[in-house]
C-alpha cells in the first residue's frame, strides 16, 4: 500500500474528528449566544455540517477504491456496534489490528492493564499511553456495543455481577471489542455471526435500576439502559 494513501487516510480522518470538535463547539456557543449572533453561527453550523457530510464521503471513496482497506472495512462492521467511524479510525490510526497478538493489541491501544506495585505494596491497576484518538473512538463504540453486541453484552453484565464498578467494567469491554475485531482481520473472519445470536437477558437484580444509578454517579449518560 503506498504510503501516500496511508498518509492521506489519516489526515481525512483527523480532520473529520477536527470538524466534529468544531461543530460541538458552535452549537454549544450557541446555545449560550445573545441572538444577534444566531445567524452569524447558525450559517457556520450549516457550512461545518456541509463539510462534514462531504469528508465522509471522500473517506468512503478511499476505503472504496483500496482492496486491502474494503476488505477490511467489511470485515469490521460487520461486527455489531462497528460503524464507519470506528472503522476508518482503526484503519488509519491502529493498521497493526489484526497482526498482533492481543496482549500487543492491547498495550498499543493503551487498554493494557498495567501494575502500581512497590515492594510489598500491591497498588490497582490502571491503563495509560497507547493512541488515545483509538482509544476514544473506541469507548462511544463500546457503549454501543454494550447494549447491541450479544459477547460484549454478556462480557459486560458478568463483571457487574461478580461486582466490578461501571468505568472499570467497560475499560475491560472496550480491551475484549478490540481483540475480538484484532482475531476477526487476523482469521478474516466476518462478525455476522454475532447478529444471529440473541442479546443475553440480564441475570443482574433489578438490574436496570443498578446499572442506571451508577452510570449516573460516573455521569455516563450514554450507558443508561432500558428493562428488556
């Protein structure tokens, strides 16, 4: 693959997440703008949203026109919870995926576990480094996937009932999506598989409640859940 096209990749991506942190900000600044400004912001929002809709276009064009990227992009969503963001985010910033063992997958994301140990003290474990624009993508991925992906699911529901907290319980989600999709381009194993088996039902008690009340102390508005 010619590096140019690698390059070209990147920046289309960076720019996307680029366009979306500016169209965040107008809208936010509108919201708290007098009205004198509301058209002034209201005809940037358009044009941001404008060029936002185009990018999108010319990253499926390049994906499109490179086998080696459509054959990968296949593969990737076709998993549950994997859209086009995900995907061209982990082609242009993670090409390693699906070359690596998992622990290597790991580390390179920054989802590796490491340990805060010091003689006889035994410190917890935290994650650090990695490729943070990865990793970012990846969590509103796994959010999604908590509620749509059957392994991720059941993963999920598991480690809050044997009592892990929200935030560590969907970091260790976020590690098991990414080396799932990392044995997925390894094998070339489509994920469609995942979308004929039925979403575990929750074996938590009064699970929604529990769920809900400690994603809203972590403020994880995303991870509220609805009784099946």
């Amino acid at each position: 693959m010619a590096n140019e096209q690698a390059q070209a990749l990147g920046a289309l991506v960076t720019r996307r997440r680029q366009l979306v942190e500016m169209l965040t900000a107008e809208k936010n600044r509108r919201a708290n703008a007098p009205k004198v400004l509301h058209r002034s912001i209201d005809k940037h929002i358009r044009w941001l949203e404008k060029r936002l809709s185009g990018l999108d276009d010319e990253l499926a064009e390049l994906i499109r026109d490179t086998p080696l990227w459509r054959e990968r992009d296949e593969l990737l969503r076709s998993v549950p919870g994997v859209g086009k963001v995900l995907s061209s985010t982990l082609l242009a910033h993670l090409p390693e995926l699906g070359m690596l063992n998992r622990k290597q997958i790991a580390a390179l994301a920054g989802l590796a576990p490491f340990n805060r140990d010091s003689g006889n003290l035994r410190g917890s474990r935290c994650i650090w480094g990695g490729r943070a624009q990865v990793r970012r993508v990846l969590y509103m991925a796994t959010v999604s996937g908590v509620r749509s992906n059957p392994a991720i699911r059941t993963f999920y529901l598991r480690l809050r009932a044997s009592g892990k907290h929200a935030k560590p319980a969907l970091m260790a989600c976020m590690r098991k999506f990414l080396v799932i999709l990392n044995a997925m381009l390894h094998n070339k194993t489509p994920g469609i598989l995942l979308r004929s088996l039925p979403l575990p039902q929750p074996f938590l008690p009064s699970w929604p409640r529990i769920f809900n009340t400690v994603a809203a102390r972590k403020g994880d508005r995303h991870l509220r859940l609805r009784p099946p």
